[in-house]
C-alpha cells in the first residue's frame, strides 16, 4: 500500500492511499472459503456450493468489507506515524466512479490541520484588572436586608407602600416567567410601586419594562431576562400578587449575630459590617477574576492571527451528530463556534507555552477545596478529613464530574498564568462602578 500527503495550504492536506490486490486478497479468500458451508445458491445443495459460485455472489461485498478495514487501520496508523495534529476527522473524497475492479485502488481523505501560529501572552494590551470594594452603602442595605430577612413577617390584607409583595413576573412573548419579591425600593419612579397600593393577593398589575428600574441590568435578576435582551426591552409584564407582608426588622443582637455566622463569631455592629464587607469582596474578587479571564480571552482571540481550514469544518460539521446539518445548518454553526474554537487552540498553547499540566493531586485538591465551600454553606463548617475524602472520592469516580472539575482547574491555572504574563493594569472600584465596566456602562 502507498500512503502520501498533497499539502493544499498550511491547514488542508489531501491523505491519498493506493491499495493493490496483496493488500486484501489474503483475508477476502479466507472469508469465502468461510462463506462455503453457509452459502445458498439455486440448484445446489447448501454447503455444495461451487467456490467460484459462492465469489460471484458474495465476493465483491466480502471485497469492500475487507479493503474499508485495511484502509481504516492504515489511515489511522498513518495519523499516528506523521503525528498529525488535526481538527475534525478525515473526510472521505466521494468518487460517483469508482471502480473496484481496478488493479489499483485509490482512496483520498481530506483533513484540516491545527494551525501554527505564535502566541504572545505579554502583548501590550490594555487590560484592567478590577479589585471591587465594599462601599459604606453597600454594607448599609445588606444590614437592613439580613433584619428584613430575618424579622418578623407581618401579613396584610392589601399592599401599602411599606409592603413587600410576592408574586409572579409574566410575559410569554419574551418567555418571561420568575416568581419574585417587590418592594416600594425596587422601581425607578415611586409612582410604579402606587400601582399596586390597595391591590390584594390574586390581582394582576401590568407594567412596561422600559424605565422600570434605575439600571435596565435589574431585569437580569428581577425577570431572568438575558443580558443581550435587557438593553432597550420595552414590553408589558404581567405581575400576579401572591402574598402581602410587612416585616418588623429583626434586632441586631447575640442572637441574629449567631445565627448568622456561628456562635461567639461576631459580637457587635462593627464585627457584622466588616464580616459583610469580607465576604462581599471576597464574592466581588471572583466576579472580578471571571471579568479578568473574559477580558484577556477576548483579547488573545482578537490579537491571535492564524487561519482556521473553515471550509473542511464546515463540511465536517454536516457528517458528525445524530442529525446530519444541512450546508446551511452547518454554516451557523461554525460562525457559532468558531471563536470558541480558536480560544481552545490559544489555550492548548498557552499551557504548552508554560509547560501547564493539569495532574490528579491538582484535581483532588482543587474538588477538596469545593467541597469543603460547599459544606460550609450547609452549615457544616468543621467536617472531618474522612467525610470530605470520602465525597471527593465519590465526585471523583464520575466521568462527566471529572471533565467538568478538569476545565475548571484549567481556567484557575490559566487565570493565574494571564495574571502574571498579560500584566493587566490594576483599578480600584466600587461594585457599581465594576458593574458599570462589565456591561459598558
């Protein structure tokens, strides 16, 4: 057999196998000579089948099996000797005229290859990395939250301005559809929240989108619209009334000091605002690290040039899934994907780069370490080292599980790797401000 690459471009090879008779006629004869006893053919008793008979009748499928094995196992053999790096599978070159009766047989398989390209981790770049404080405000209204949150609820017959309502945000146009809590604070304009003074559990209030809040980023929470829809939306929701309370704030005491952070931990006002500004800016740094990783991704993808074999992808992507696509369907995609794609290769290389590997002690401590957050957010802030090892244990032993943890051990290393390398410029913010920044405003 002869097995040559015909270079098209630097990302599109052409793999051409030739195939002769010796390549195949070995395991084609065993294979009748296999069929004898079994064949069936008019005017013969079964198993007295002459073999030139039993040839004609089955030797040319026998034949096609057999030559698809040798070309499979030689393709895939060849991938590994050349050490191809490739993106997608070989497709097959379709020939509406081949003819296997040649003494020759040939085979082409297109394939794209992973490009080479250079990256530059330390580029000049303009990226801010934000470090998000906890103003005075801030720590104010989550100490009013946690006494609403915790006080005494006082249910009313009809919503007054001091009421908090529970109900249900609805639009079907828009798919909106999220049970939430409403209060005279939440709207922009005072003259939204009279709408729904002296109204009672099972009314409905319509109001529009446009304007509601002071920032349009609060129908994210308050509606669970998508970011990309927020900006601008102008429809009518419908709000059903569900329950109507008034809270009696709880005291700030030993008691609520204890429930809230376990006993003795916090023991005056000033404990509670710094214990709320530490855990505030501890959540703000990770929403700040996920900003940072977002940002220098975007900007390696944008500062990144190489070239993609996009049209073999696109072909590729009509024969792969349960559904094929149509070339159409296959178009989006891959317009879809594609910078997803080109971030995995920056990826790939960059932890080539910096000889970044990812091994089992990694995993098992960065899963140790969720575990443990996760527990202590049930309440069980002392486990033992057995009863964590033994979840870790069980975690581990989930393949999905493993891959999830793997990709984020990956963006932890990456993160600290782009951190030191891409030497973004540091600026302090408010959260407002750091909100401001991520949505471009």
């Amino acid at each position: 057999m002869d097995i040559k690459r015909v270079a098209i471009d630097a990302v599109n090879e052409t793999i051409v196998m030739t195939v002769v008779n010796m390549d195949y006629k070995g395991q084609v004869a065993k294979r009748i000579n296999e069929k004898m006893p079994l064949a069936t053919v008019k005017g013969f008793r079964k198993g007295q089948v002459p073999k030139d008979l039993v040839a004609k009748q089955y030797g040319r499928g026998i034949k096609e099996e057999e030559v698809k094995k040798v070309v499979d196992l030689a393709l895939e053999r060849f991938i590994q000797s050349e050490r191809l790096n490739l993106l997608g599978t070989p497709l097959p070159k379709v020939n509406e005229n081949f003819d296997w009766d040649a003494e020759e047989l040939t085979f082409e398989y297109e394939i794209g290859l992973v490009p080479d390209f250079t990256l530059d981790l330390e580029a000049k770049n303009d990226i801010v990395k934000y470090v998000v404080t906890a103003d005075d405000k801030l720590i104010d209204d989550q100490v009013a939250r946690i006494q609403k949150q915790f006080g005494t609820a006082i249910p009313q017959e009809a919503v007054t301005a001091e009421s908090d309502v529970t109900g249900t945000f609805s639009n079907e146009e828009k798919g909106i559809n999220n049970a939430t809590t409403i209060n005279a604070e939440l709207f922009k304009d005072e003259a939204t929240f009279n709408l729904f003074v002296g109204k009672k559990v099972g009314d409905v209030v319509t109001v529009n989108t446009k304007g509601l809040f002071n920032d349009d980023h609060q129908l994210m929470d308050v509606m669970k619209v998508e970011h990309d829809d927020v900006h601008g939306l102008e429809v009518d929701v419908n709000f059903t009334i569900e329950g109507i309370n008034t809270a009696e704030p709880a005291e700030l005491n030993q008691e609520l000091f204890d429930k809230l952070f376990g006993e003795g931990k916090v023991a005056s006002l000033d404990e509670l605002k710094a214990k709320i500004k530490e855990n505030a800016e501890n959540q703000f740094a990770t929403q700040a690290d996920q900003k940072l990783l977002g940002d220098v991704t975007e900007f390696l993808i944008e500062s990144t040039k190489f070239e993609l074999p996009a049209a073999f992808l696109k072909k590729w992507l009509q024969t792969v899934g349960e559904k094929k696509m149509t070339p159409e369907e296959a178009e989006v995609e891959y317009e879809r994907s594609e910078k997803g794609l080109r971030f995995q290769l920056i990826e790939g290389r960059a932890m080539a780069q910096s000889d970044i590997k990812i091994t089992f002690e990694d995993l098992k401590t960065f899963t140790t370490k969720n575990i443990r957050q996760q527990m202590a957010q049930f309440g069980q802030t002392n486990p033992t080292d057995e009863e964590v090892q033994g979840i870790v244990a069980r975690v581990l032993s989930n393949q999905d599980e493993v891959k999830r943890l793997s990709d984020q051990v990956v963006a932890e290393k990456l993160l600290e790797l782009f951190k030191e390398k891409a030497n973004p410029t540091t600026k302090e913010v408010t959260y407002d401000e750091f909100i401001a920044a991520s949505y471009g405003e």
